[in-house]
C-alpha cells in the first residue's frame, strides 16, 4: 500500500503531538504536591526523586517504572501511586531502588503502590538484582484497606517477597528515612542490612495513636521506635545516620561489600550506535494495527550500525524476524507487519525456538490487530498455528523484551510477548493501543449478539438501540485502549518516548546477564 507525503506529514505531526502530551503529563506529575513537598523539604527531607539521585552513580542512568502508575484514578491524588522504583547503578552493581514518596499521602499504598513495588521486586528476582527500599510510608492508604491488605498479591507479599529474595542471596537493604509503621515496620525489619536516620525515621508496629488507645501510654514518636533507640537498644536498625546525604553514603559503602554475580557472555562485540538520525525515527512509527510503514526502518534506529540479519525474509512476511546487536548484546527480533498468518505464526515458532537454543535474547515490537480470521483460514488451522508460537515463547527460557509500538489487539498480543507471557520489561510508546479487539469491531460484534438475542426470543431491537449501544461500546473501548489507561494500571512497566527505546532494551539485556537462563522445555506442537 502506498502512502502520499501529506498522509505521512499528518502522521508524523500527530506522533510528535502524542509524544509531547506524554511529556507534559509526566511533568505534571512530577510537579504535583507542591505543597507537601515545600513542607517535606521544610523538615529538611529530601524529596524520593532526589534520593534516589544521590544513591545512583553519577553519569548513569535510572530508569523509572511505572511514572504514570494510578493516573486519572483516585482524582489524581496519587501521583506515580506514591512511590518510585526504577533500575539504577549503585556502586558498579545494577539494582533495584524502591522509594515511597512521603508527600503523596504520607507515602501510603492504593493498589498500583503495591502493583508497582510488587513488580519491582518480580524484577530484582528475574534479574538477581540486589534491592534497595528507601522508606517513609504511613503503610495502607486505611480508606482502600479492603484493595490493600488481604489477597495474595497485596501487602504482606511486600514481605513475603523480601524473605524469599534475601534466601535467594539477593540482598534487602533498607534505609528508614520517614515513618515506618505497621506491616510497614517489616520492611527494614525483614532487610539483610538497614540504615535509619536520627531524628527523622521511626519503625513501630503501633504508633503513638495506636498505643494510646490499646494501652493509654503517651509516647513520642522518637521514644517509641526512633533511631536511637532501634540502633542502641532493640537492634531492628543496623547503622544511624545523622541525615539523608549521611544514609545514603553509608548504603552506598554497604554496596560496595554485595557480591558482582554478572556475567557478560551475551555481550559480544562492542556497542556501536545505529546509522540512522534518532531525529527522524518519528517518521517510522505506526499507526496503532496498520501496516503501511515497513517496521524493518523503524529496526534501523534501534539496533548497531543499523545492521539487521534477517531470517526467512521471503516467508510469512506480516512478521518479520531476524538478528541483531543492540548495544553489543546479541538478539533476535520480532517485529509485526500486518496481521498474522498460519505461515506467519510458524515463522515466528521456529525463530523463538532458535533463540532458545542458541541462548539469544529476544525484542518483540508489537503492532498487531491479530491473527487472520475466516472460513478459509479456520479450515487451515489458524488456531493450531498461533499455538505453536504462543507455545514456543511461554516455555521460553531466555529473557524477552516487549515494545508497544502501535496497536496489540486479540490474541496477537500473547503471541508478541503480552504481559501475561512474562517479558522482562515491557514499554509502551504514547501512540499504541490495547484491548480484546478494535473499538469498531467489538461494537459490530456486541450488536450482532443482541440482535440474534433478540431475534432469538421473537422481539425487535430497535436501529436506534443498537446505534446507542455501538456508541457506548466505542466510547468505552477507546478511553479503555489509551496507553495511558494501561499504564495506570500496570499493564506495561511505563511509556517511553520512542527515540528512549533503544537506552531501555540496552538496560533490560545488561541486567538480564546477573542471572543465566534455564534450557527451555517445549510442550507438545499441535501440528
Ligand atoms: N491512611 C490514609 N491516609 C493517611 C494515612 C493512612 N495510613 N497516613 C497518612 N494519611 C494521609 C493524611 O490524612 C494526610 O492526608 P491529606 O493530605 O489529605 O490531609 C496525608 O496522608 C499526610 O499525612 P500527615 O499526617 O499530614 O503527614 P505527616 O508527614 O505529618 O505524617 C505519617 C505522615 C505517615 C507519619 C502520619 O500521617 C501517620 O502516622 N499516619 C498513620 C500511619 C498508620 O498508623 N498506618 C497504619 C496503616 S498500616
């Protein structure tokens, strides 16, 4: 399919308009509270973003999850849920750094605060990366108590996660640099190593209102689980710092005791920038399920040299497939270009088989309506196609890497490394979109169903009704599509700009090397 210059002007005009609202509402939420923060910063605290600024090496990056995590929920009042987490560098070794912001509700948990310190956590233990928690949290945001605290994957599993990450020989550290109260207390509690600052950070698992109702002992704060006391006395902390700067040197000398597990076989030549000019990488990014760019230049601007080997580039074209370096890590990539066929499915089958067994990581960009419906193709087996390749990448062993390039729709989205298949980062650029299927299709597909209802029972449905409902189902499909819904909810660990795509997979493949990979086990082929 063709496309003319103004068509493409008008796309690249509309990129570059949702990539700036996506730096505009980042900024926003980084502004939020100010308020809070000036009285933060008034009680000489620094703010968690500064925090985690100084724990970092100098020169490198952090790579934030999760910034837009509970966006347009709870009338905007939880600005990132509450808390950062991220990838950083601390002393030569990668980490993971999870920090409660005190001035969003006193650093307490919603939901997505305890999706997004849950993931960070799932992260460390994928990657062996060691973990440190920067602490100033009331604990449970108290109104949402039923959505926080008892189900498997809430609150406790903060602690049940630590337990088993330090078995693992993955090291807990703990600063105590604010409140620290109830199930809260068990975070440093339950770290390898804690740090607290005097003055300024209490563990308790009452607090003062709490002890004055059980017991009617007045207490301060400090007396009853400050860092004195925790230090000198019940031995819950290990080392008091006089202030923030102070903590955060000592875990960085904490840091420099942790063992280097990191091994770099997979990085195997020298890290050599793509051809292509960043600047017009805008040019190449699709529209969300269409096909009219070639995904092979949009390949240009992530990998080395912009040198792509591309495996079976005459067969089952709609998926391309091939090997590459990105910063020196070698991988196989699978980029969407149209919809996938039988011969499109067993492609990608075989070239996820080939990565296994050659241990290579793989990148999926994902921009896909779907696999092929119809009579023909159903007769063809479809179904048993998909399956091989949604088969081939769950039992995968070596670690993948998701992009939202565009749309991910139906069962293409498992197919291409979806969330549910376990891929170790997965970024969504401002322009994708995801759900079951396209906002018009499954308003066709709902009125269909309630016309055969009707038809079925002998009534009528009215063209009017069923105008109403294909309406609604449209509205609610496309605010449900946004990527900024998805990310709200932790469907992806973030939206990035495009032109970040290349420095976040040179990331996720430098720490996938802390841990080796399994030989992977495939199931039965249905063939
Ligand atoms: N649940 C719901 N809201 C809470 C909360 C909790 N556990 N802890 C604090 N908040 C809210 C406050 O109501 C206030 O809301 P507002 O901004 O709408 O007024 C905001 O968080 C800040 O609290 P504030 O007390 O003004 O801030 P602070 O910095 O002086 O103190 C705490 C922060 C966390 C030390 C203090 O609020 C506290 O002790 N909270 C109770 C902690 C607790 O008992 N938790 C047990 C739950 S497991």
């Amino acid at each position: 399919m063709s496309i003319n210059k103004s068509d493409n002007d008008t796309q690249l005009n509309t990129i570059r308009q949702k990539v700036d609202a996506f730096k505009e509402t980042l900024n926003t939420i980084h502004q939020q509270n100010a308020k809070q923060k000036a009285r933060h910063k008034s009680r000489a605290k620094l703010l968690a973003r500064e925090r985690i600024d100084l724990l970092v090496d100098e020169g490198t990056p952090f790579i934030e999850l999760s910034a837009l995590a509970a966006f347009d929920q709870y009338d905007n009042q939880f600005p990132s849920a509450g808390i950062i987490t991220g990838i950083g560098i601390i002393n030569g070794i990668e980490s993971i750094i999870i920090a409660n912001d005190a001035t969003t509700k006193g650093g307490t948990y919603v939901k997505e605060t305890i999706k997004k310190h849950l993931r960070a956590q799932e992260i460390a233990e994928e990657n062996n990366l060691a973990c440190v928690y920067l602490v100033d949290s009331g604990g449970i945001f108290l109104p949402e108590q039923a959505n926080v605290f008892p189900d498997k994957n809430d609150f406790g599993r903060i602690f049940y996660n630590q337990a088993r990450l330090s078995g693992k020989g993955i090291p807990q550290i703990s600063i105590v640099m604010g409140s620290c109260t109830a199930g809260g207390a068990y975070i440093p509690a339950m770290s390898d190593e804690t740090i607290i600052v005097k003055n300024q950070g209490t563990i308790f698992l009452g607090g003062p209102p709490l002890v004055k109702a059980a017991t009617g002992e007045e207490v301060s704060p400090e007396e009853l689980g400050g860092g004195l006391l925790h230090t000198t006395e019940s031995g819950v902390a290990d080392h008091l710092a006089d202030d923030d700067h102070h903590a955060i040197e000592i875990c960085r000398t904490i840091f420099k005791t942790l063992p280097q597990t990191k091994n770099n076989s997979r990085q195997q030549q020298e890290a050599k920038a793509p051809l292509t000019d960043i600047n017009d990488m805008y040019s190449e990014v699709p529209e969300p399920g269409s096909s009219v760019k070639d995904v092979k230049k949009l390949i240009d601007f992530i990998v080395d040299e912009s040198k792509f080997d591309e495996f079976k580039a005459n067969y089952g074209t709609t998926l391309v497939t091939g090997f590459a370096h990105i910063n020196g890590y070698n991988v196989g990539i699978l980029a969407n270009n149209g919809i996938l066929f039988s011969e499109s499915a067993q492609k990608g089958a075989h070239f996820i088989q080939l990565c296994n067994s050659r241990n290579i990581p793989m990148v999926f960009l994902q921009n896909i309506t779907g696999f092929m419906v119809g009579k023909e193709y159903e007769r063809r087996g479809i179904a048993k196609d998909g399956a091989k390749m949604v088969n081939a990448l769950a039992n995968s062993e070596v670690p993948f890497f998701t992009i939202m390039i565009g749309g991910s729709y139906g069962a293409g989205n498992y197919a291409m490394g979806g969330r549910a298949f376990n891929p170790r980062l997965l970024f969504s650029w401002p322009n994708s979109s995801i759900s079951v299927m396209g906002p018009q299709q499954a308003a066709e597909v709902l009125a269909t169903v309630k016309k055969d209802q009707a038809k079925a029972l002998g009534k009528e449905i009215s063209e009017e009704d069923i105008a109403k409902l294909k309406e609604q189902t449209v509205e609610s499909y496309q605010s449900q599509a946004s990527p900024y819904y998805a990310t709200s909810r932790l469907w992806d660990d973030g939206i990035i700009d495009p032109k970040d795509t290349r420095l976040v997979l040179s990331i996720g493949l430098s720490i996938s090397q802390n841990k080796p990979n399994k030989k992977s086990n495939y199931g039965i082929f249905r063939m």
